[in-house]
C-alpha cells in the first residue's frame, strides 16, 4: 500500500479533502488522516457533515461513508508526536493538505512545526518527499504569495483550487474532480475522474 499523510484544515473548500480522501482510499492506499479543528467546523458548514471528535470514531464514519474501499485509514490527533508523519525515520511516500488554509500555509513556510499537520509537512520538507498543499483563498495577499514562494522553493507543490472548465462540468462533482484529479496525478495514483487532455475514445 502507499502510505499517504493527508491533513484537512480550515480553509472553505472541505468537498475537495473529502472527495481527495474517498479516491485515495479506493485506490487501496494506506491514509494518515489528520483533521484540524476548524476543519471540523467547515465540514459542518459547507457540507452539513458532523465529524466525530474522536480519532477511532471519525476512522469508523469514514469507513462507513466509503464502504467497500480497498484501503487503510488511521485518523491521528494534532498532538500524537508519535504518529509516523512526525519523523522522518518512518515518513509516509507524499502528504497532501486540502484545503489549505493561508494560517497552516505560513506556518509550514516558517517552519514552526506546533502541531502534527505543521511538524508532518515538515518532515516531507525536510526528507525531500513530495508535498502538496491546495490553498483556497482569494485574492492572494503580498504575505501569501511570499510564503507559497518560500515553499514552492523548498521543494514543495502547490496547487490552488483553481478547477478548469474546457472539460464542461455539468454539476459541482465534476468541478471537485478537477482539482482532486490534478492532485491524483501528482501523486502518481490512476483514476478515471477527467479524461487527459488530448486523449480520445
């Protein structure tokens, strides 16, 4: 299994994290699932989805909600230091933070690694494995654009929510899939969720 470290936090954009965690699950890949606490809140505002609270009961709801996945998840709290994700002895193959909220962004770009989603971007940093963080903000302010600089020279990707239309959405599904599709790419996951560009029947 390829082990994934996926953190959903505060920023508005929660469909994107969720659809990102079904398809990583279906692919048979092992999760490291870390929830902020306002990533909690904006599930429940934009989704009207009620997370659990705790780790083993929000693994449980996820489970249930993809039934029938082939793969792994373990949901980790923002203070288990011993979490895999916080060393770089046992670091997963990727991690990926969507949405990613501008606060999580400055933070891993000035290195403060206060709580496990800070220290596991970290870790990727710092072991030269792949991150991608997926902002959903708008405008950019000086301030942003300098920290995504500062990361985007430390080695890590970034991929704003920014979906295309040339493949004409049809409903809101279609416009998620964009941007989870671009991220599956980056990680190197097959999936059947946009036709390449170019490609034909």
């Amino acid at each position: 299994m390829m082990r994934i470290t996926l953190a959903l936090t505060g920023a508005s954009g929660m469909a994107y994290g969720l659809r990102l965690l079904e398809c990583l699950l279906r692919a048979g890949c092992q999760v490291d699932l870390l929830v902020s606490s306002a990533a909690r809140i904006v599930a429940k505002q934009e989704l009207d989805v009620q997370l659990p609270a705790g780790n083993a009961e929000l693994a449980i709801f996820f489970d249930a909600r993809f039934a029938g996945h082939a793969g792994h998840l373990t949901v980790y709290g923002k203070e288990e230091w011993f979490a895999p994700a916080a060393s770089g002895s046992n670091p997963a193959a990727a991690m990926v933070i969507c949405p990613c909220t501008m606060g999580s962004l400055a933070a891993i770009a000035q290195g403060l690694a206060d709580n496990l989603i800070e220290r596991a971007a970290d870790v990727m940093l710092k072991e030269k494995r792949p991150l991608i963080l997926v902002p959903r903000e708008t405008p950019f302010s000086l301030i942003h654009l300098r920290n995504m600089t500062t990361l985007a020279e430390a080695g890590a990707t970034l991929l704003p929510a920014n979906p295309g239309f040339y493949h004409r959405p049809e409903n809101v599904g279609q416009v998620v899939d964009f941007i989870v599709a671009r991220v599956l790419d980056h990680l190197g996951i097959a999936h059947a969720l946009l036709r390449p560009w170019g490609a034909h029947d």
